[in-house]
C-alpha cells in the first residue's frame, strides 16, 4: 500500500522557509534536539531582550535573506508537494503553504516520515527554482501525530 512500507497513521506535518524561525526568536524558540531548555514558545514568549544576542547571531550567520514565499508562488510549491507525496502513495487531507511555512495533514506510515517530507521539499524547491534561486526551506520538519479527531 506504501512505497516504504508499514501501517498508516495520520501526522499534522510543519516546516519553515530559510531563516524564518532562528534561535532567539523574540517570538520563542527551541534548539536543536532541545540541547537547551527554553521555557518559552509562541504562545508564552520570552521577556524581550532575553535572547536579542543569540538571535542577532543566528541572524548574522544566515548565508542567504531569510526567505518569505510570495503568493504566485505558493501554489506551485503546494502542488509540487501533493505531486510527490501522491507518488509515495501518501494521503493528504490538507496542505496549505503560508509566507514562511506549510502544514500539511497527511495519512503515512511513521517510519521514514522525514525522509518523505524531505524528498518533498526538495521536488517543490526545484519546481520554483528559476523564480526563487537558492535554499527555500529550512531543515528538518515538525511531525505530530494526530490521536483523535479534535487535533
């Protein structure tokens, strides 16, 4: 039933554009693999300045502008996407892709979750390459699984 195996489950799948959430994000944040407790998140941001210095560093250690998606090209991105996940025998019941990320509600087995995404991001930024050159997502994905209808 899927090109990689094992029994489905459903995943509220995240991901960013380059450089749109960094570490010290005033609006919170956390580090990779949670090597720092930050107590803080979107919802119960950080006292400003807190992390002003870190995030001015994450910032100057950008290759690139963060990238923010305009709107013609959001569409093709999301197609793209449904493309390749269709071709891994993924079910997608929605996808939507905003200025700076995309969410997308997806039936899968969990093994090898990231990898699917990934080759999805990579099939989307080569479609629009020609009008956005360079890196468009940033790495990694944000996986939850969905355990009842309320999510």
């Amino acid at each position: 039933m899927f090109a990689n195996g094992g029994s489905p489950m459903r995943y509220h799948m995240m991901w960013g554009t380059y450089g749109s959430w960094l570490p010290g994000d005033p609006r919170g944040f956390r580090t990779r693999k949670g090597r720092r407790h930050v107590p803080w998140d979107y919802r119960h941001p950080p006292p400003p300045g807190t992390y002003d210095r870190l995030h001015a560093h994450a910032q100057q250690s950008l290759k690139k502008p963060p990238v923010v998606l305009p709107v013609p090209l959001r569409e093709p991105l999301g197609r793209a996407c449904l493309e390749r996940f269709g071709l891994e025998g993924v079910e997608v019941f929605a996808l939507s892709v905003g200025a700076e990320h995309v969410h997308a509600a997806l039936e899968c087995p969990g093994e090898g979750l990231k990898t699917l995404v990934g080759r999805a991001k990579k099939v989307s930024s080569h479609r629009v390459r020609s009008r956005l050159p360079g890196r468009v997502w940033q790495e990694g994905c944000r996986p939850i699984r969905v355990r009842d209808e309320a999510h």
